[in-house]
C-alpha cells in the first residue's frame, strides 16, 4: 500500500467539474437530497456526459502514459456522498479515467482534504469551496462552462494571468488606487524587486518540476504567461521568474488588449485569470478557471 504522493503533481477535481451534473443538481436544488440520492442511485448505471474540466483531466492523466514515473495524481473530491458518488465512480470506469483515489464528504466542502492529499491544484464548480481553497493556500479555480476543449491535442497547454494569479496582487492595488501612471512608475521603480508569489505560484513550480522529467525539446506540456501588463512593467516580472527558477514557454505582454484571440493562438487548454470580465471573454475559446481571489475580487464581493 502506498504511503504517499511523492513528488506527483496532485489535482483535486470535484465531481460537478469532470461530468455534467446539472440535471441531476436541479433535482437536488427543487427537491432535496433524499430526491437526489433517490435519482443517482436510480441512474448509477447512467453514463455522465463530459464535464468542462473533463478533457483537461483526460490530457493531465495521459502524461502518465509518457513517463515511466506516472508523474500526475488526479484525485475525486465530491460533496456527494459514497451512496451517490458511485454513479460518478462508475463513469470514470466507462471513460477509463486512471482516478482510484476520491473524498466523498456528503455535502460538506471537501476543501480540508486537499492538504491530507497534497495537492497543488483544485478545480470546482462550487466557489466557496474554491474560496476556502484559496484562504487555506491551495490554487483553486473555479471552472466556468463554455469553453472549447482541445481534447484532439497531445500536448497539454496551460495559460495563467500574472497579478493575484501567478504573482501577488500588490501591483494591482497600486493600479487600481492611482491608475496606470502610478503602475508603471511603481513597476518601473521596483524592476529589479521580486513580485511576492500569488496562489498559483506553487502550482507552476510542480508543474514545472514535471516538465522537467521530459525534454524540452519534446515536452507534452506548453505554459504562457497572458497579461495585461506591457513595457516598462515586463521587466518585474522577468526577473521574478528568474529568482524563481520557473520557466515559462511563452510571455505575453498585451497591453491591455483582449485576451480571448492571444489565448486562441496559444491553443490554450485552460486559462486562469482573477478577473470575471476577463474569464467571461476567455471562456467562449477556451477552458477558463476564475480564481476568485485578490482586490479585484474583493471589491466584486463588497458592491
């Protein structure tokens, strides 16, 4: 029996992020839960149709088909109960999901578990439990529908925002307090101080970690910074990432400019961002997480 991890990059994926639950939400939203479990038990033989998260969680378990060290643990952890999660069990089965290990906590947030698993990244559709994710350290998003899936792809590619994402927001205090001027002055001032990391930094260095296992001249997995940053405020976060020791395949310093068209040249499987607007935008080309997390956030949460 295994006693841990190791250095696996973990992904915890609620079960409403891997298949497509919302037929069977409603029921537990107009009738309760015993109708719920009444209806999962009913169908448990009923194959899911794809979640938002599914083909993302499909390419993730497919690095392990590439590497003889099985590199990435994708983990269930489900508000549902055992009772119903065997339904969820029983489509990762049919879709040959290489997923062995869950938490079915019966309707409770199973975000405390994330530390016992070790894991790096969690992906809900159920944003308090995103947020309790994100206040307890982990890297969380939640995965909005819509987004197109680039399951035909081999190679896995992953596109993050910089401020309250991959960085701290304390550059973004500054912009949203005195505007861009004030930024870039900041920016330009503090060129060779190190961003402090945001939520997802821990995320990237596993990330990377992993792709260092493969050559990088034939790695399976492609990483690019998308922001809204431009010149004098690149420099910061160049040198960040060098003190880092974190590599990135590809910057993007865009000015301000609409994301959606970057992210579709990149072929983005999925993009993080802190920003609702930007995440409605991202959604209709790719996979699109939003980190509900930072000032942006903040002032959402207060109006």
């Amino acid at each position: 029996m295994a006693k841990g991890l190791g250095d696996k990059l973990v992904v915890a994926i609620s079960s409403r992020a891997l298949f497509d639950l919302s037929e069977s939400h409603q029921v537990y939203e107009s009738e309760g839960v015993e109708a719920y479990r009444q209806y999962q038990i009913a169908r448990e033989d009923d194959v899911l149709l794809q979640g938002d998260a599914f083909a993302l969680v499909k390419k993730l378990l497919a690095l392990n088909n590439d590497s003889d060290s099985a590199p990435v643990e994708v983990i269930l952890v489900s508000r549902n109960s055992a009772d119903t999660g065997l339904r969820v069990f029983n489509s990762i089965q049919h879709y040959g999901l290489g997923i062995s290990r869950a938490a079915f906590v019966g309707g409770r947030s199973p975000y405390p578990y994330l530390k016992a698993f070790n894991c790096h990244l969690f992906l809900s559709t159920h944003i308090d439990d995103v947020r309790s994710a994100l206040e307890a350290g982990f890297a969380a998003a939640t995965i909005l529908s819509g987004g197109t899936r680039r399951e035909a792809s081999g190679e896995l590619r992953f596109a993050f925002d910089g401020d309250a994402v991959l960085f701290s927001d304390a550059s973004e205090r500054v912009y949203q307090q005195g505007g861009l001027e004030a930024f870039q002055t900041h920016e330009r001032e503090s060129a060779r101080q190190p961003l402090g990391g945001g939520p997802f930094k821990p995320f990237l260095a596993a990330l990377n970690r992993v792709q260092q296992a493969f050559p990088q001249e034939s790695c399976p997995i492609r990483t690019a910074l998308v922001t809204a940053r431009s010149a004098p405020a690149h420099e910061r976060v160049i040198r960040t990432l060098r003190e880092w020791d974190i590599r990135l395949d590809e910057s993007l310093f865009l000015g301000g400019l609409d994301k959606a068209a970057f992210l579709e040249a990149f072929a983005a499987d999925v993009f993080f961002d802190d920003q609702a607007g930007h995440c409605e935008k991202a959604r209709e080309v790719v996979a699109t997480g939003h980190v509900p997390h930072g000032v942006s956030n903040e002032k959402q949460t207060a109006g």
